[in-house]
C-alpha cells in the first residue's frame, strides 16, 4: 500500500517528515497501540532502539517518541518500521481483541491520511488480530501521487480501480488502470500511485504477506 511521493510541482514531501496528524477522534487510541505494539515485537526479536534505526531508516528518537506514546507517525514512517520487522502493517496498529463477526462503521472507520490530505487509507478490516492479509480502500484526490517504499519480501498488491483514473508504477514500469479495471503486483520494490484523471480516484487494495522467516 499502504505507504511511500511526488504530487505536484508545489507538494511538500510527505514522506521526509517523521509525523503526520491521524484524524483526531482516533489518534489517541492508535498511538497507544503503536506504542504497545512496536514495543513488544521490537523486543521479541531482541532489538535495541538503536538496531532497529540501523535496520528500518527510522531515527532512534522518532522510535522511542512512538514507544512512549509521544509521537503519531506518518504513513511512510509505519510501513519502514513493519517491514524492518518483517511483519504485516497491522501488526502495529491493531490491539488486541476477540475474533468473531465484526460490523465496521463507516463513522468509526480507521483511517491514516498523508498530510497534504491527498492521500487516505481506511483499513476494512477489524483491528483485532495479526493477520496475512489486508484490505483498504485507498482514496487519492485529484494530482494526488503516493510513492511506497519496498514492502517486506514476498508482500503483493491486487488492487481494482472503482472510480476515476489512477498510474500504477511498479519498480519503473507504468500502467494506467481506468474504473474497473484491476492488477495484481509484487509490492517488494518500489512502487507508486499516481491521479491522471480529473476527479478523485477510488482504489481497493488487498495486501497479502508472507510468513516471516526465523
């Protein structure tokens, strides 16, 4: 996807910022889980603060800002974390619950915005289980253009295009998807999602994961 872009000649870089604002009536709740979260499957592969930076991009400071509940990070920061990690996006954001028959709200959806606004991401999912595969429905607004960094080896997007015109790019090489059409790629390269049409864009996405390796 999920996150990491270039979308104007005037956009400020989402991604060289180490935190982005969450919408505000959920931001409390996922930052202590994010805390919570990254605490718990940073020491149970015995890393240090300072390993993980080395390994994920990520500032020692912007990590220990996250495990003290004093950051929300962005979009970008998330994704470098859980592929360092090697595991799924939702392994940082979902706390712990019981499974079962879940009804998700429109109202009280989970959603991660990039901070020019051009960008949302709603997890259609219940944050309630590390899981091997998610779906999103990604919104990306006119000149909207959202770069991911490499995901985690063996992670692939299937994503279908519901409205509007969206560029596909996938490790360099581009395609156009109008409404209704779909594609399915190897998301461990860099890869990109760009508005070349002239209204909003409305994209599903189904992220699968491979089981980590010991």
């Amino acid at each position: 996807m999920v996150s990491e872009p270039s979308r104007g000649a005037d956009a400020e870089p989402l991604h060289d910022a180490e935190a982005s604002p969450l919408h505000e009536e959920e931001g409390d709740i996922l930052i202590v889980t994010l805390a919570h979260n990254l605490k718990r499957l940073r020491t149970r592969q015995g890393l240090s603060l300072e390993r993980l930076s080395a390994r994920s991009g990520v500032s020692r400071s912007m990590l220990g800002q996250i495990e003290q509940g004093r950051s929300a990070p962005s979009i970008s920061i998330l994704w470098k974390i859980a592929r360092s990690l090697n595991v799924p996006f939702s392994a940082l954001t979902t706390p712990s619950g019981d499974s079962g028959t879940v009804v998700l709200r429109a109202d009280q959806a989970k959603s991660l915005t990039s901070r020019d606004g051009r960008f949302v991401s709603r997890a259609l999912f219940p944050f309630t289980a590390e899981r091997r595969t998610e779906f999103y429905e990604l919104r990306l607004a006119f000149l909207g253009h959202e770069v991911a960094d490499p995901h985690a080896p063996g992670t692939t997007e299937n994503l279908v295009v519901t409205r509007g015109r969206v560029e596909i790019t996938v490790d360099e090489q581009r395609h156009e998807l109008s409404a209704g059409d779909a594609i399915r790629f190897e998301a461990d390269v860099p890869h990109a999602y760009r508005n070349i049409g002239r209204d909003d864009a409305v994209m599903y996405l189904v992220m699968t994961y491979v089981d980590p390796q010991d």
